[in-house]
C-alpha cells in the first residue's frame, strides 16, 4: 500500500488526467498524460531533472514512488541523526515578535552563549485605532 495520496486535479469541474502526489500536506511529485507521446509522465518539486514516462497511470505512480523511496533512503542519515539541539539553561527572552521568540541561553554551566529561535504563538493583535 502507498503512502502517497493521489488527487486528480480539475478546471471548472472538468476532471484533468493529471495527479497530484501528497504526503502529509507535502506535494512530493504529479503524474499527468503526455497526449502527444501517449505515455504518462512523473515528476517532482524536488529536482528539475528528475522524470520518467509509463505507458498507464499506475505505472508512472509506481515508478514515482520507487525513485522517491530511493531519493529518501539516501537522507536517511539526516533524519536518523540524535536531536542536537542545545538544552536550554538560564534563558531569557531578547526580542519577541509574532512569528518568532529569541532567547538568549546558556547551553551549560561554564559554556558560551546559544540563541535559540522559536516560533511563536499567535496572539491577538492589538486593535487598529
């Protein structure tokens, strides 16, 4: 079973035989009928130069789905990588907006310094007067 969720896209109600592949929220790739070749064509968001052709639709889904597999398998390293995010000890907040919070921290007794950068909570803006 896939993972990827395949959505036809549509014009004014008119279903497209194009598809869009999702993960999550994630748009990871399409697979649309190319008329003139008669074959159907993968791509992706994440590189220019990475596309294939198959003669049905499922087989372009497929063929996209082994070639994003494999692309995933090659950041494994990055994702399986330990947090290494410094431990927060003595913060204190230095600049607040309502996108971010900075806060200044120490990483450990004795050690320098660290800003850390979080994304804020949106709070209410206060009225326009």
């Amino acid at each position: 079973m896939s993972v990827i969720e395949w959505r036809q896209a549509s014009v004014a109600g008119v279903k497209l035989q194009r598809f869009s592949g999702h993960v999550a929220d994630i748009d990871v790739g399409f697979v649309e009928y190319d008329g003139s070749n008669r074959l159907w064509t993968w791509a992706t968001p994440f590189a220019d130069d990475v596309w294939g052709h198959a003669p049905s639709r499922e087989g372009a889904q497929q063929a996209f789905e082994t070639w994003l597999r494999g692309w995933l398998e090659k950041l494994r390293p990055v994702l399986d990588a330990p947090d290494e995010r410094p431990s927060e000890i003595g913060c204190r907040a230095i600049s607040s907006t309502y996108a971010a919070t900075a806060r200044m921290c120490r990483t450990s007794p004795g050690q320098t310094s660290a800003i850390l950068i979080k994304p804020g909570k949106p709070r209410e803006r206060p009225p326009v007067i």
